[in-house]
C-alpha cells in the first residue's frame, strides 16, 4: 500500500509539472511576442520585399517606416496577420536596415517594435545597345517633347491611392521568354549610360499584354522614349509600367483586372525592335518584376 501511495503521489506531481509547461507554453507562444518574416528569404537591392507581421495582441491598426519609406499594411483576419509590400532601392548598400513597426492595439494602447532586416548586394549585368540618334542626341524639338512628357510622368507618378488594389500573386503580362533583366547596365550608342529599370520580354509585334493585378489606370498615352504607354496602379504606392505598345486598348480612368488586356506589344518609343518593357515602381523607386511575380501573396 505505501508504495501504491507513494506511485500516485508521482504521478500527481507529473500532472502538475505538464499542466504548469501547457500554460507557461500558452503565455510565451504565437501572439503574445513579435514575428516578423519575409519575402524573398534573401533581400537584395533593386528587390521588392513582402513583410509578415503577426503582432504580440490584436491591433487595430499597423504601420512602418523603413529605408525612409512609409510601408502600408493589410490584415488577414483568417489567418490574424498583417501583410505589407516595401522595396529597396537599386542604390542601396548592403548592410542591416531597421524596420520601425508601429501599432495601436484595441485598447488604445501604442506598440511598438524594431527588427533589422539584412540587404545584400546583387550583380547586375551591362550591355551595349544602339538606337535611333535622336534618342541619344534630340534636337531642340525633340529635347521639347522630352521635357512636356517629363512633366506627365511627374504628375502621374504624384498619384497616391492608400488603399490596397490588388489581390493576391502578381503575374507575368505576357507568356515570353524573357530578353534583358532588371538592373542591366546599359550604354546605348557607345554614350549614354543608364540602369534598366524594368524587364523585357522578346515578343512579336501585336502580342496581347495583360494587367499584372487588379489596378486603376492612371496613364495611357505615346511618350517620347516609353512610345505608347499605360501606367496601372496598385495602391499603397505600388505601380507597374507597361511600354513600346503598338496599341493601348485602355483609357485613363479604367479600373482593370489581373488578367485583362491592356494593349498589343510593338517597338514604338526608344526600342531596338518589337518588345514589352514593364517596371515596377514602389514610392519612386523602381523595383525587379521578376521578384515581384515570384512573391506569395495572400
């Protein structure tokens, strides 16, 4: 009988002890610390960045400044997660970065929390590449267009919406191979230098570009070196550029789909040939597509 006792007495005290790690596990597990994550897993310059932020309690609002930007968040009720869409400039130096996250919880109550997210250096190629003189070498005339489409260009891209337009993964607007990456150091006519600040795809003249996410279009119209152009965008800062169109089948105003034709490629503007360049541009600065179609985006 005494050790009949003396095994219940043990088995008490193993109930205690799991029972105690259960709530001390329940205190200290998902929801009552920070979690920050994100995508791509290695963060380069030039790339789009997709933020996961699960918050110690529930809040009612989110916010972040990072790399002097203001980052926009989304809630997720089903999956009580905050997502948020922020980017790195192709001028950025590698090193540590703070992400300065803010909240207000549903008390009132104000959060805060800092986590350092590394940026690497990424290897951009160069080429060489020739094109019509005048778009090296303008004359008086044509330095006048430039200047009346750079006025166009800084209106449109004055345009905010706070709000978050698209919905889900971002998708390539043409089937095609790609023909020159973002990034690509380029000097055209063994002159003028520059960084390509978008992506293109070697597609026939006539070809059918789609929206990459849902969007509001905000520019349509031929400029100087971009030839026929439309301008979508997607909310919270984030826009994409399609350029060199044969034909723009959209007019400023259109509120468009994921999937829905924006136009037919061509070789108008400052082209070597028929093409489709599309960029994507986040609070000014331009970030890789390609990265950008590779997120998972709820």
């Amino acid at each position: 009988m005494p050790a009949l006792r003396t095994l219940r007495l043990s088995l008490c005290l193993i109930l205690v002890f799991f029972g105690s790690f259960a709530s001390f596990g329940q205190k200290k597990g998902p929801g009552k610390t920070w979690s920050v994550q994100w995508q791509p897993a290695k963060v380069v310059n030039g790339a789009p960045v997709l933020l996961r932020v699960v918050t110690p309690v529930p809040v009612q609002s989110l916010s972040a400044t990072w790399m002097g930007h203001q980052v926009y968040f989304s809630f997720d009720r089903e999956a009580q997660v905050w997502y948020g869409l922020a980017g790195v400039s192709l001028e950025a130096t590698p090193g540590p970065y703070p992400l300065s996250l803010s909240a207000t919880s549903l008390k009132g109550k104000d959060l805060s929390f800092e986590k350092k997210i590394p940026i690497t250096k990424a290897k951009y190629p160069s080429i060489a590449v020739k094109v019509a003189r005048k778009f090296t070498e303008p004359d008086p005339e044509q330095l006048k267009e430039i200047a009346k489409d750079k006025t166009i260009k800084e209106d449109t891209f004055k345009h905010f919406d706070p709000h978050r337009l698209w919905n889900g993964d971002f998708r390539p607007p043409v089937n095609a191979p790609v023909s020159d990456l973002f990034g690509t150091g380029r000097t055209f006519n063994g002159k003028v230098q520059s960084r390509h600040q978008g992506l293109d795809y070697a597609v026939p003249s006539g070809t059918p570009i789609a929206a990459v996410n849902r969007g509001t279009v905000i520019l349509a119209q031929p400029l100087y070196f971009e030839g026929n152009c439309v301008v979508l965008d997607h909310g919270q800062g984030l826009l994409s550029l399609y350029m060199h169109m044969s034909e723009i089948k959209v007019k400023e105003g259109d509120q468009v789909t994921r999937g829905q034709e924006l136009g037919l490629s061509g070789g108008t503007g400052r082209a070597t040939g028929p093409h489709l360049h599309i960029a994507v541009r986040w609070q000014g600065t331009y970030l890789s597509p390609a990265t950008l179609f590779s997120l998972k985006i709820p």
